[in-house]
C-alpha cells in the first residue's frame, strides 16, 4: 500500500493545497482533475470578487512550493477575483505540481479493490480503485489513500421550498438561472436591464446578485427568503473579522430597503407556472409573485455522493457533511456562520483513509472558507504520513462573522443558545494565522 500514491480528486484551491502538504511530507500524490483546467469550477465564477484577501486565499505549503520556483506572489491586502485566484495562483501552482495533476480525469468511482460496500474481510488492507473517465476512455487507478476534494459547484440547489425542483422549474429552465449573473458581460447583462428579476436566496451569491440586479436600469427585483423574516441574513456588518463580508451584507441591505427590490419573506415556492411570456412564482402557501421574466435561484450548493456509493460514509443526515464536523456548521443551530478550526478528526470515515475535504466536507452547509480547507488539507497529509501529532494540532485561528445570539437559519423563531458560543475544542484567539 505504501508503494502506491494518494489520489485527490479535484484540483480547486483544496485538492491543489492538499497535494502540496502531501508533496512536503515525500508522499506520492495524483490529482484528477475533470475539467480541462486548474480551479475549473472556480473558473465559473470569475466575475465574482471575493470577500477574503490574498493572505486568506493562498495555502502555506502551496506558498512554499511557489516561492521555491519563482511565483510572482500578489499584493496580500487585495480581493482578488475567482478569475485572478485561478489565474495568479491555481494555475501556477498545477504547473509547479507538474504531471501528479491530471487534467479531464473525471473520477467516476471509488471502491476498494475487490471489494463492495458490504464486504468487511480485509477491506482496511485493500487498496483503493479509483474509476477515471478520460477521452482516452476509461482507467483504473490504485491508491493508498483517497482525498476528495471535489467540490460542491456543481450541485446546485433547485427554486423549491422543500429542496426538490419547484412544479415547472424545470420547463421553465430558458429563465430560470442558477448562477450569480455577470453583469459586465453584454449579453447578460441584456437578458436582466429592464426585467422583473426573482431572486431566491440568502447567501453571499444571493446578496451579490442582488446588489448587482438591483442597480441595473429599470430592473425590478423581487427577493424571496425562505425564512420568515430576513433577520441577520445581512451578516455582522463592521463586527464581521472578515470586512468585506461585512461590507457585502452592509450593501444588500441597503439595496433591500432602497425601492427597486421588494422582499417577499416566508416564501416556500412550489410553482413556477408561465402565463404568456412571462412566469408566476407560487408559494405553497398561495401566494403568487406575477409578471416575473427572470428568476435567479442562489439556494445553496450540495456535494455530488453518486460517485461514493462503494465507500463506508458517516455523514450527518441533514448536511450530508462528516457527522463529526456537522456540529459546528450546522445552520439550523447557530446563525452565525462562525466555524472553529478542525481537522482529520472531524473528517475521517468508517472507511479508513477516505478523506472529503473542502467544500465537500460542508455537505449542504454554508460558510466555508478557504482557510478553513487549507487547515483541512495539512492535518489529513500529516494523518497520512503518520504525524497524529501534528495532524490533531490546530493551526489556525478563523475570522468570525460577527453575527452572534441569532436563530438559526431556517428557525421561525429565536432558538436558545445563541450561535457563537465555542465547542469544546480550539478557542479563537486572533485573525490570521497562528506562530
Ligand atoms: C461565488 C463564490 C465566492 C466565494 N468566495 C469566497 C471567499 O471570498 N473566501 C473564501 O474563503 N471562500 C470563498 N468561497 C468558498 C470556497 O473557498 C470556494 O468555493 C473554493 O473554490 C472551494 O474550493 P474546493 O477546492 O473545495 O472546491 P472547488 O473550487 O469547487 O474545486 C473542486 C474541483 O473538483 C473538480 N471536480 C468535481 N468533481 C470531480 C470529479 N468527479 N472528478 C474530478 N474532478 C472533479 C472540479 O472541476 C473543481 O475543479 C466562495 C465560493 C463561491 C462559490
């Protein structure tokens, strides 16, 4: 088993971090990567400005084998955009990676060798098969351990209230959008100027979208919340550490209250029903949002499974997140967004050395933070090369959201408890990084 590498699947900011804390402790690695670029789902997303700067979006160890070859590091004090994290800092570090990245691999499954998910004999001293899908066509490949760093971007969540595609989202798919729009492309652009423009949603893609549709001229913007008031859907404002987080929440909502967007809260759609050329969204309770041309649907991402089926999981029901980690993630109970550093303990599985990292590893939750996945990726490569020392020790302080002593997310009413009261575990001490 030691001869063999271990496979990371997906090469974003976390797959990539992962494979230099894994390169820094001489343990092969191979990282498949489905698109045809480094960072191929943060690609999508290139027109959105980030809310976290440089310093907070560039992994140590990657940092390391960067300035190792020369890297042209950027000015830490700015927000980059998705475009220029991919294009300043995943790309080079794929190429200082060299060929362990695997581009247009797509993992198609995992399993160990030999073995389905019900078979306990010698499954632990198994190596694991990763099923890739290449235009080559299709490959086998054997690894120690399996990493997957795959994301969530690509689960989208649907319009309906209850998580399922409203009745008629589907057909109404030519006006129906999941992604936050890229308002200085022309031809988009077109498509919302002038429009009434639904968009659903609480996150920070729903509150760019909003600011971004709201100033467009002579567009109407309709916001439909799930919840039953908007309550700290805006954030902490100047107490958020991270403060264009907080300026992010600042703008929508004085975008909200200015006249171009009306918000519409307790709104479970159900219905998406075309009258003429134009949509009606419907509430399961009745209520009818008409005259609708576009609706932007920003309801939250969820983590692909379909390829884990042969794998021993424990994830949290609600979240589909490790059941470990959902505690301290877990919207129904603290609002806040505050998550404390953690690391392999939180993450390993029944099967043993199958590891979700990074986006994947919040299932359903909101919140992550690159920082947060970085941490992630040093403790698992320090759990692979045998450093239980070093994998259980917490580097890293977060930045905290500011929001403190809400609801949770999707409670009607105020819960107890607060949100930002600390677990057991790491306290939070400063922002940034630890000595
Ligand atoms: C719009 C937006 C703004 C954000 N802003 C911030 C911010 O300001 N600060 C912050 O800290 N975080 C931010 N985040 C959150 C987070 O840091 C990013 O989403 C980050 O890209 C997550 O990295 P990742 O490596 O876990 O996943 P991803 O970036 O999604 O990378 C996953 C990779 O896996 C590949 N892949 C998927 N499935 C397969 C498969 N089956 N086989 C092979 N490859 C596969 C994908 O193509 C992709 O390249 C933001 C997220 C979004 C969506």
């Amino acid at each position: 088993m030691t001869e063999l590498p271990v496979v990371v699947v997906g090469a974003g900011p976390i797959g990539l971090a992962t494979a230099a804390h894994l390169r820094e402790r001489a343990l092969d690695v191979v990282v498949l990567e489905r698109g045809d670029r480094a960072g191929a789902a943060v690609r999508e997303w290139s027109h959105v400005r980030l809310f976290s700067p440089w310093s907070e979006l560039v992994d140590p160890a990657a940092a390391r084998l960067l300035d190792a070859v020369g890297w042209d590091s950027p000015d830490a004090a700015r927000f980059p955009t998705g475009g220029d994290w991919a294009d300043r800092y995943l790309d080079p570090l794929a190429e200082a990676l060299g060929d362990v990245v695997r581009l247009r691999h797509e993992v198609t499954g995992v399993t160990r060798l030999d073995r389905d998910v019900m078979v306990d004999s010698g499954r632990d001293e198994a190596p694991f098969v990763v099923h890739v899908r290449t235009p080559q066509g299709d490959l086998r490949l054997r690894a120690r351990a399996v990493v997957d760093a795959s994301g969530t971007w690509s689960g989208t969540g649907p319009l309906g209230g209850d998580g399922r595609p409203a009745v008629g989202e589907r057909e109404a798919s030519d006006r129906v959008s999941y992604r936050v729009p890229d308002l200085a492309d022309p031809v988009t652009r077109e498509r919302y100027a002038g429009r009434h423009v639904v968009v659903a949603g609480t996150g920070a893609s729903a509150k760019t979208a909003l600011i971004g549709l709201a100033r467009l001229p002579g567009a109407r913007v309709t916001w439909l919340v799930r919840r039953a008031a908007v309550g700290d859907a805006f954030g902490g404002g100047e107490q958020d550490q991270l403060s264009q987080r907080g300026a992010l929440g600042e703008q929508a909502r004085a975008v909200v209250s200015g006249d171009g967007v009306t918000t519409v809260t307790g709104f479970r759609t159900e219905r998406v029903e075309r009258t003429g050329e134009r949509l009606a969204v419907v509430a399961s309770d009745g209520r009818r949002v008409e005259d609708v041309d576009e609706v932007v649907a920003l309801t939250g991402f969820r983590p692909d499974l379909s390829f884990l089926g042969e794998v021993r999981l424990d994830l949290d029901p609600r979240l589909q997140a490790p059941r470990a980690l959902a505690p301290l993630i877990d919207p129904n109970v603290h609002s806040c967004g505050t998550v404390y550093p953690h690391g392999v303990r939180e993450l390993e599985q029944p099967e043993r050395g199958f590891y979700p990292v990074g986006m994947k590893s919040y299932g359903r939750a909101p919140s992550f933070l690159a920082l947060t996945g970085f941490e992630q990726a040093r403790s698992v490569a320090a759990a692979l090369a045998g450093d239980r020392e070093a994998a259980e020790r917490v580097e890293l302080v977060l930045p905290e959201t500011g929001v403190c002593g809400g609801a949770g997310t999707f409670d009607d009413a105020p819960t107890t408890g607060g949100c930002c009261s600390v677990p057991a575990g790491p306290a939070l001490v400063q922002l940034g990084r630890a000595d």
